[in-house]
C-alpha cells in the first residue's frame, strides 16, 4: 500500500523551512510532519527556544503562524531514508531548490545531515550555519535528524537547534 505525500506548509517570508529526508509512515497515516511518537522534533524546538510552547505534530500547519514551514526532499513516505531511490533524490533536489528560490525563508534547516547531502552535493559539513548557502541570501542551517533512531543525546541535539536563533537576528 503506497501512502499519498504529506502537504507542504509553506509561504514566502517564513523564519524558518524545515526540511525532512521524506515522511515517516506514520506522518503519511496522519497527514503530519514528523509525527512518529518516537520523532523528539517538536520536543527539541520547544527547549532549543524555537517555539513557544511544546507543539503536537497536529499542530504543523498552524506553526506558519509563527513563521515555521515544512517540506521535504522526498515527499513520499517510506520506513526508512535508505528506501528512497537515486531518482527520488534527484527529483526532489531541484524541486526543493525552487521553493526555497520562490519563498526565501531567512533559514532553511536541514533536519538531518544526509537531507543537505543530498541536496548540496557536499560532504563532511559541521552542525550548524553552512558556508556558501545554496541559495543566496538564504541562511542554510544543518541539524541532527531528531528520529528516534538517533542516538545522540537530547541536550546536544537542543544546542544545535538553538544554534537556528542565532541565524535569525
């Protein structure tokens, strides 16, 4: 049974546009960014200082009230990253380019290293504001996915997300 892609939440002018490898099963079950009980992404933005209150993934389309966006590089939904194909990959790189070249959010955070390999092309970049953004103008912000499978400690995880705040001023 194939599950039909989740929505964008998406507009010019957002603070910020996350951005997912693609979505979870779950996430394609619910309609919802990163809604897997197991995904801590609303947790991290809430202690990072992101959001304002600790939101629930239900909650996804009304955060572009606040200036937050959702997309990902694939929109289809699988079990695992490692199941989207090369021309997946391919297609959603250019099409994530020309969202963020229509809507030029300030930051574009890339929720897992392998969502910015993939569409920049680079390798072996740091957590956190990259040099020569993809997009100019357009601040290209790396963080760790926030899945469950993810063995990094939440704390950590927290630092590097509210590293965002800072690409912000």
């Amino acid at each position: 049974m194939e599950l039909a892609a989740i929505s964008d939440h998406i507009r010019k002018d957002l603070q910020i546009l996350f951005v997912g490898y693609n979505p979870s099963i779950r996430s394609g079950q619910t309609g919802h960014h990163y809604a897997n009980p197991n995904n801590r992404f609303y947790r991290i933005l809430f202690q990072a200082g992101i959001t304002p209150r600790l939101y629930k993934p239900q909650e996804d389309g009304d955060m572009i009230h606040i200036g937050y966006g959702f997309t990902n590089i694939v929109a289809r939904p699988s079990l695992t990253a490692a199941e989207i194909t090369k021309e997946e990959y391919r297609e959603g790189r250019l099409l994530l380019k020309q969202k963020i070249q229509t809507y030029r959010p300030k930051v574009v955070c890339f929720v897992g290293k392998g969502v910015y390999e993939q569409y920049s092309g680079r390798k072996g970049m740091s957590w956190g504001s990259q040099p020569d953004p993809m997009v100019e103008g357009v601040v290209d912000y790396v963080c760790p996915s926030s899945s469950g499978l993810v063995r990094m400690k939440l704390d950590e995880m927290v630092a590097i997300y509210r590293g965002i705040l800072s690409s912000l001023v």
